[in-house]
C-alpha cells in the first residue's frame, strides 16, 4: 500500500477519536484524574431551590457510578431488572441513545449495582460490572466491541464489595487491575482487548476499589495504584512492579476496604483510606534502576473512605473517613487547617454522611450521601457554605461522585440522573 494512502487512513482513524478539552469530562475524576474541572465562568451561588434543571433523566437503576461526558454524549451504568447495563445519553436534552447488556446484575457487601464510572475516547468506552466483566463498546451505536473477563481471562481477585475500578484509557492501551497473583495489573490494547502486558505483585494482592493513575518519577513513566494491601507502582512501558508501600496494618494493609485514587504532584503521591487509617505523603526517588519510597507524613486525621480528595494548589480537601466532616490541610506538611466539625452551613443546610468532592472556578461542589448538594469556599481559614439543594429523590448511601464540566453540574443518584445549569447567565 502507498505510504501516502497509509499516512492518510492514519490520519482518518486520528480524527474519528474525539479529541478531549476543557468541557468534557472522558472518565471517573475528569481526564486527569484529580477531581478538578477546568471551567470558568461558572454561578457564585445559587437560587434558593438550587441552580436551574437543565434535564432529568431516568432509568438506571440501582448502582454508584458517576458519569463520563465527551462530544455530544454522556455515558453511565445501572443494574436494571435482567441485567447490568452500559448507558449513552444524549448531552443536550439526556435523551437515551442507547443501552447495552454487561453482564448479570449483583454486587458484594450487601450494595447492589455496578461501582465503575465508565471511560471514553470518544470512539469507544469502556465499562466494568461489578462481577468484573470488562466490555469495550462502540461510543457510535453501543454495540460490543470486546469483552474480557477479570476472573476468567486474568484469573482475577476482588474484594468482598465486587470490582469498583474505572478503566484507565492511555494512549492506545486500557489499564486495569484484575487482582491477584497472575495478573494483579494489566494492560490491554484498548481496540482490540489483547493483552500488551501483565504485572504482578510478589505473593500477589487483592483489587482494591481505587483506579489507576499515571505518575512520572525520575523519568520513568509509572501506574500507580492503591490495593488492597497497599499502594503499589508498575512500570507503564514493562508491566514490572517498581516499588510497594503501606502492607502493614498500620497503614494500609489488611484494612476493611482503600478506596480513594492517590494524587500525584511531582516526585510526590498522596494516598488515603478510610475505616480510621489515614492519609501519607510519599515522595519517590530514583537510585539508579531502582526506586526509594519516603514517607515524609502519616496524618491519621487525613482518612477518607469513598468521598476522595482532591488537590487544589498547596491544598488537600476531603471528607473524615465518610462522616461528613470536611478537612482542609497542607499538601507539604499534613497539617490540618480546618474540619468541617460543628460548623453550621450558612444556608443551614444539612447535608450528611460521606461528602464526594469535585472543585471548579474557586468553589468545592460537595454532594452529601443524603442527597444534599453544596457549593463552598474553596479557602484556607474555615468551611465555609455558600448554597445549597436537596435532591428530590435523595437518600441515604448514594455516593456517585458530582461532575461539573461544560457549564453544567451532574448529579447521579439512584435511578435518576440530574443535569443543573450552573453557567452564569
């Protein structure tokens, strides 16, 4: 074939793969996995009765999945009555564009439904149940791609509350963590579903329920993820495991379940868990081929358990294990600079139980797992509520997380999802 023809077909499968910008948000914490949305211009505070509703839509049964948004999409996933299901959303109106079978419907622990948020590169997206089925499905019309199995194909191993992991989509590859000693971390060809490599922790380890994120450390590109014996990094190019932190009991080892996704800043990863733990500061450094890991703070009173923490300049935010306690701290030292503890909102709200954070124009956008919705002052000196809501069909132990992306705020909560308006008019 002429090497003009191929450069032009290249370029053609190039542009069928919607590019990702500054108002999308292709997988669980945005792009970058931090939680921080990219939008300006954004509503101070908000009516009385909340920012206005741009769309509802229903449907999706029972699960905790948040959303992803790309292009003129939105995607989601639910346990309806014979199955788990992968939905794709219309973006303007929230009109269903279509819907595909996963898998069986389930969930450990008691808490029914799937936990991923799905992935998208525009041309696929990516779902896995909470079985660990992982499916690959055409963004297009929502037929299956590729499937694999986290048990079957990888010989997989989760904790009791099933596979929570959203997909990690890198360049042409698709990360995950099966779990276990065969292949505790893999990564796949994201077109295809062939496997490009596989990593294993010694003695292997259990999938925890964090996702994956990319770090750079001495210039070696690194996935860095938080298991359920510890935080554990792989090379991204090999599969090698490069380093292990945090197996003992006092930390993250044998813990009831670590959640959060790690924070990467420069030489520095930020890890947390919940059920009383707390929260490290690590910094890693390259001698020669190998890597030292320094803990340079262990703050019990930085725990979260599924609310997650996000970094917003010099500063941590987060939720007291899933209390509802909001904390501020320095990044550098742990220092704790403000909870959330005893102070009343200023439009009283009484938003409870596990506080799921995203951060956009100055403002903490915090959804209480009762269903109440808050913007706050993203400061230093106190917590400090600006506005507030209540979902109408809020209850209590939904923790989809909330996304703020193209001037619009999205809220997940049970079989309903809501789209708010908060773009300044």
């Amino acid at each position: 074939m002429p090497r003009v023809l191929v450069a032009l077909l290249l370029a053609g499968l190039a542009l069928a793969t919607t590019a990702t910008g500054a108002d999308d948000w292709p997988t669980f914490r945005g792009a970058d996995r931090t939680g921080i949305s990219k939008e300006k211009g954004l509503l101070k505070e908000w009516p009385a009765d909340g920012p206005p509703l741009a769309w509802k839509a229903e449907g999706f049964g029972k699960g905790y999945s948040s959303v992803s948004v790309l292009g003129d999409k939105v995607f989601t996933m639910g346990d309806i009555e014979d199955g788990c299901y992968l939905f794709a959303l219309g973006r303007a109106k929230g009109e269903k564009v279509w819907q595909l079978k996963l898998g069986d419907t389930g969930g450990g622990g008691g808490y029914k439904g799937p936990r991923c948020t799905p992935s998208t590169d525009g041309e696929l997206v990516f779902a896995l149940t909470h079985n660990g089925d992982l499916v690959a499905a055409s963004v297009k019309d929502g037929k299956e791609v590729w499937r694999k199995s986290m048990k079957k194909d990888f010989g997989g191993s989760s904790g009791g509350w099933s596979y929570t992991e959203s997909p990690l989509i890198d360049g042409a590859n698709l990360i995950v963590t099966p779990g276990g000693s065969k292949a505790t971390m893999a990564a796949l060809e994201k077109k295809t579903g062939n496997t490009v490599w596989s990593g294993v922790v010694t003695k292997g380890d259990t999938a925890g329920y964090s996702s994956v994120v990319i770090a750079d450390f001495g210039g070696t590109k690194q996935y860095v993820q938080l298991m359920a014996n510890g935080l554990v990094s792989f090379d991204a190019k090999t599969g090698q495991m490069l380093w292990r932190y945090g197996t003992d009991r006092e930390r993250f080892g044998s813990n009831t379940a670590n959640i959060p996704t790690p924070i990467i800043s420069g030489e520095y990863v930020f890890a947390t868990a919940g059920y009383g733990r707390g929260g490290a500061l690590l910094k890693v450094t390259k001698d020669g081929d190998t890597f030292a890991v320094e803990e340079v703070y262990w703050n019990k009173a930085l725990n979260n358990k599924h609310g997650g923490v996000i970094l917003v300049g010099d500063k941590l935010y987060g939720d007291s294990d899933s209390n509802g306690n909001l904390w501020c701290a320095e990044f550098k030292t742990g220092k704790v600079l403000w909870t959330r503890r005893g102070v009343k909102g200023a439009k009283g709200s009484d938003g409870s139980g596990s506080a799921s954070l995203t951060y956009a124009d100055g403002k903490l956008y915090i959804r209480y797992s009762n269903g109440v919705v808050v913007l706050a002052d993203a400061t230093a000196d106190k917590y400090t509520e600006i506005s507030s809501f209540k979902v109408p069909n809020g209850k209590n132990d939904t923790w989809a997380h909330p996304v703020v992306v193209g001037g619009k705020l999205y809220v997940r909560e049970l079989d309903v999802l809501w789209c708010h308006d908060v773009a300044a008019k």
